[in-house]
C-alpha cells in the first residue's frame, strides 16, 4: 500500500502537463440529497537554517435539492520566511448548479480573491457554464468539460498605482475523477480562460491532487497546482521594480476533514 501511495504522489505532484482553487471534488459522482462538505487545514515549516511557516486553511459547503446544487468555499493562506510574511491570499467561490439531466447541467457562479504577493488587490468575477459528463461509472470515475464566459473586474496594486480592468474572460474547463479503490482518489483539473478581446491575454489553472482516505471522515490530501497569466503585474518604475513570473507554481499537503 505504501509503494501504491507514493507512486500516485509522484503522478499527481508530476500532472503539470496539465479553479483556480480545487472546486471540484476530488471523488466522482453527484453529492447526496441534503447538506454535506469538509474543512481543511494544512501547514508546512522548516527550522534551523532556514525558518519558515506556511499555514492554510478552507472549508467546502454543499447543499443538493433535487436538481439544484448549491456550493460555497472559503480558502485562507498565509505565511511566513525569517519572520517576515510572504504568503497572503484569501479566496471565496459561490457556484448554483441545474442538472438538466444525467449529462448536461449548468451553473451560474460569484468569485472574488485577493494575493498580496501577486500584486492582486482585488478580482471579482461573475459568470456561467454548461457542462456535460462525458464518460462516467457512478463512484468510480468521471470525466466532464464545460464552456461559459465570465465578467471580470481586477485591480492591481503596483506600488506607485492602481491598475483597473473590466473585461469578458471565455471559462473553458476539463475535469477528470478516478476513484482508485476505497482508500484512494485521484483528480485533475485544467481551466483556460482568454480575453474575448485579446486571446493573447490569457490564464490557465491545472490541479492535480491526490486524496488518502485515513478514517470514515478524515483524508489526507496532496495537491499540486500550476497557473500561468500570459499578462502578470507588471511596473519597472516600482521601487523595487514589479516584474511578475508567468508562471507560478504550488504544492500542499493538508488533512481534510468530512461532514
């Protein structure tokens, strides 16, 4: 069992040949009737030579009633290196979801997040989707993609100014579920989502994680996330100079508990 859970490690830390945050369950099929969801804790750190602490926290809410499915999460991450903070973004997601039937739904949704060390003081978005299941076994596995639009209003604060957008993003998803055994869980996740007036001006999001089921309610989680922003912040008369990676990548170790 302990050779099969980190073979899967390595796979998911490795899928980065692949919302944003983990939206999706990590386990195939529809919630039940009725309330459900989890809260998650995760917290990393190092001493001696190096002194850091990372700290996260999220909770998952999700209330099915018949054919509408309403979803709400709350995401918190903050951390420091040396005693001096570099990790502070929070995230929160509301999403309704129709089932039309066994194969196409569609949702309409509310985010907002921030990322201090993104130099992303505020983005706030509100769009919807159709999606449509195309392969699944009930509790074992799914596949399913989607396609919708969102409208989205960003500031970024650039030391010497504020920066403000508005604009109409396509929302493009793929999102695959394997449930491997009792214990163990796969998922993966990839978002593409273009300026419908520049497709230069792009964001990608792909996750990957893998889910350990310890006791009837509590999972250990490994997750594995990489984003690229064709158009990150950007102001070389900063103080130091703001220059931004296109690429970002992070990886996170937590313990999940259900409800």
């Amino acid at each position: 069992m302990l050779k099969i859970i980190l073979t899967l490690t390595v796979l998911a830390f490795s899928w980065n040949v692949y919302a944003i945050s983990n939206i999706e369950s990590s386990r195939p099929g529809l919630p039940e009737e009725g309330w459900s969801g989890h809260i998650e804790f995760g917290f990393d750190g190092q001493t001696g030579n190096k002194s850091e602490e990372d700290y996260s926290a999220s909770a998952k809410a999700v209330s099915r009633h018949g054919d509408n499915i309403y979803l709400a999460i709350l995401e918190r991450d903050y951390g420091t290196t040396r005693g001096i903070k570099d990790t502070d973004d929070s995230f929160i997601h509301t999403r309704w979801v129709h089932l039309l039937n066994t194969k196409w739904a569609v949702e309409g949704f509310l985010q907002w997040e921030d990322d201090v060390f993104d130099n992303l003081k505020s983005r706030g978005l509100i769009g919807s989707n159709i999606r449509h299941v195309v392969a699944q076994d009930d509790k074992v596995f799914s596949l399913s993609v989607g396609l919708g639009g969102f409208l989205e209003r960003e500031v970024l604060d650039l030391d010497t100014y504020e920066q403000e957008s508005k604009l109409w993003r396509v929302n493009s998803f793929a999102v695959y579920k394997h449930q491997l055994n009792d214990n163990i869980g796969i998922s993966a996740t990839l978002y593409y989502q273009p300026n419908t007036n520049d497709f230069t001006d792009y964001r990608t999001y792909m996750t990957s994680a893998l889910l350990v089921k310890l006791t009837d309610t509590l999972d250990l989680k490994l997750q594995y996330q990489m984003t690229r922003d064709s158009q990150p912040a950007k102001n070389l008369e900063a103080t130091p100079p703001i220059d931004n990676h296109e690429v970002n990548t992070n990886y996170q170790t937590s313990l999940v508990y259900r409800f």
